[in-house]
C-alpha cells in the first residue's frame, strides 16, 4: 500500500534506469539528508558529533572504498589501514609545504595519491587470488606502516614521529586544526560520505561495476567475453584505495586531530573488513550500516548497562564488544551472508506486499 511501483510509470529509459526509480525511495533518501544536514545539527552536542557521527561517517566511507574492492570485484585485501594512512600522511606533507593550498583540495589529491599506492599493490592480484592476495596486502599494510614510521620525511622529522592537523579556514571558517568547530567538521565528513555515497553507487551501477561484479563470480568467463581481468582489477584498487584515502585524511584531519602509525594498525583493517561483513558484501548502504553498528555499539555498551543499573567495568565492555563482534560475523556468514543490508532489502519487499506478506 505505502511502498509499491505500482501506479508509477516510466515514460523514457533514462527514468527507468533512474538510481532510485521508485518516487519512496527518493522521498527517504530525501528524508535522510534533511536529517543529517539540518536536524541532526541542530540537537547534537559535541560529544554525539566527536564520539559518534564523525567517525561513523569517516569509516562509512573507508568501507564503501572496501566493499567496492572486496564485495563487488572479489579481492580480498587486509590494508585498509595502510591505505587511509597514506591518505593522512599524504594531506600532512600537502598541507605543510602548500599552506594556502585549498584544504578540502587536498583531501581529493590525498585519495589520488592513495589510488596511485593501491594500484602497485594490486598488481599481484593478476596471478594470486584469495587468501594469497589477502596475505599480499597484509604485507603492504606492515610495509607502509613501517615506511611512515622510518623515514622521517614523511613526518617532517617530528621528534614524536606524530601529524598533527594543521589549522585550516575555507571562506573564513576554520575546517581543520585546534580550533576548528565540531560542526563544521561534521558537515565536512557528512558532505564527503553524502558525494563519494552517491558516486559509488553510480560506479557499481555501470560498466565499471557489472566488470567487476563479472571478474567476481567467474574470472575466466570474464576475460573469454572480453573483459581485460588486469585493467578491471587495478581499477578497483585505484578506486578501493582513493576512498580509504579520503576516509584516512579525515580521521586524522577531521576527527583525532594528530596521530601517528599506531592508529592504522592491523586492528583498524580488520575492523573495516567487519563493517562490510555485518553490513553486507556488494552493497553500498550494507558499508554505511555496518559502519554505524561497529561505531554504535561500543558505545550502547559503555551507556546503556549502567543507565538500568548494571554497571559494567571498561576491561569487561571490551570483552563483551569483541565477543558480540566474533559471534556477529560468525552469525551472518552462516545464516546472512549478506549482512543487514538483506535483512534491509527483506523489509522493503514485506512492506511492498503488506498487509499479505508472505
């Protein structure tokens, strides 16, 4: 009744391939940024835009870049970190040599630089696959991390070895630094995600996509109906590692203010991978919701049980996150591979049968 295509007719083939061709989805989708831009902004504190929306937005877009290389061309990697970290590190040298270069420029040119990075360590993924190229990548998250860590150049022989996010203004409002509002940084991560969201969808949407998405389901029958598997894969670490790019100068620039390589461990490639696996493999609102799981969730942890006067030491919380972690992944893969993103789709289609849902 509220949510069918029944009624809405298309009368050109460019309305029927429209992104969100079913007038519901354009009014929530619509909905959604009215809420994120202008009502989210106007209740939120600096705790809810520190603690929970900056850095779900921030590691929605680093899952969006993985599940573009994992969930629809089918390369595994393990270096979401070190690629974020080139992202951040790139925008640290940029930042410091070119002080009156325009910042949210700079973020772009840290994602290109990370793209460039990518497509040298996806060139083994032509002769290795699976845990193979897993382990490929693995070795450039430790290569990279050691790199930044060693030479000095990459962080202006700071004898903390640390970045730090240098103060920043775009028509006269401060975007980075100590100085810089929560706000605005919010709308800067908020209109990264919105744009690279809506980008990405577009992408798997076309030829690019249906290429990696062939090259996935069966390599070989890829490359016999003309589909060259070196270019299709090297694209999609070029664009995988741009978005972790971006996704890594905002977590420093944006969100922590400084860091070093500790904060692009194997833990926080590892903590992308579970966002795209509870979200959903080959789904881009799979990678948004999963982010917001993994980001919500210690935090529902940490508040909710004392509120109802169950309080929980810190040390258990974190036990308790990690074992709802395992047990989630372990769930989905088994009964939901997935992820919510189906259980969200499954929801769309009962509410387009209702009120006789099979």
């Amino acid at each position: 009744m509220f949510y069918r295509e029944a009624g809405q007719f298309k009368t050109s083939y460019q309305k029927d391939q429209a992104l969100f061709p079913i007038i519901q989805d354009r009014w929530f989708i619509a909905l959604v940024l009215v809420v994120a831009f202008v009502v989210i902004p106007y209740f939120a504190n600096e705790y809810w835009f520190q603690a929970v929306l900056i850095p779900l937005y921030i590691y929605a877009i680093a899952a969006i870049g993985l599940n573009l290389l994992t969930g629809y061309a089918g390369q595994v990697s393990l270096g979401t970190g070190a690629f974020m970290a080139i992202g951040a590190y790139a925008t640290y040298k940029m930042c410091t040599a070119f002080p009156d270069l325009n910042i949210l420029l700079i973020f772009v040119m840290s994602g290109v630089f990370s793209a460039g990075v990518g497509i040298v360590f996806g060139i083994p993924s032509l002769r290795i696959k699976g845990f193979y190229l897993a382990v490929a990548t693995l070795a450039a998250q430790f290569f990279i991390l050691w790199l930044f860590n060693k030479v000095g150049w990459f962080f202006n022989d700071n004898p903390s070895g640390t970045i730090s996010a240098p103060p920043r203004e775009l028509f006269g409002i401060m975007i980075t630094g100590p100085n810089a509002h929560a706000m605005t940084r919010y709308y800067v991560c908020l209109m990264f995600l919105s744009v690279m969201a809506l980008a990405a969808k577009n992408i798997v949407r076309g030829h690019i996509g249906r290429s990696w998405m062939a090259i996935r389901d069966m390599d070989i029958a890829a490359e016999i109906i003309g589909i060259e598997p070196l270019k299709t894969k090297l694209m999609a670490f070029a664009l995988s590692s741009f978005y972790c790019g971006v996704a890594g100068a905002l977590f420093i620039f944006c969100w922590l203010g400084g860091g070093d390589t500790e904060a692009f461990g194997i833990f926080l490639s590892f903590q992308i991978l579970f966002m795209i696996i509870i979200g959903g493999l080959g789904s881009i609102m799979g990678s948004i919701m999963g982010a917001a799981f993994i980001t919500l969730l210690p935090i529902f942890l940490t508040n909710v049980p004392p509120m109802i006067g169950l309080p929980i030491a810190t040390d258990l919380s974190k036990h308790i996150e990690e074992i709802i972690f395992g047990g989630l992944i372990v769930f989905f893969l088994i009964v939901e591979p997935h992820g919510l993103a189906r259980l969200w789709q499954i929801a769309k289609e009962k509410l387009r049968q209702w009120p006789f849902p099979y």
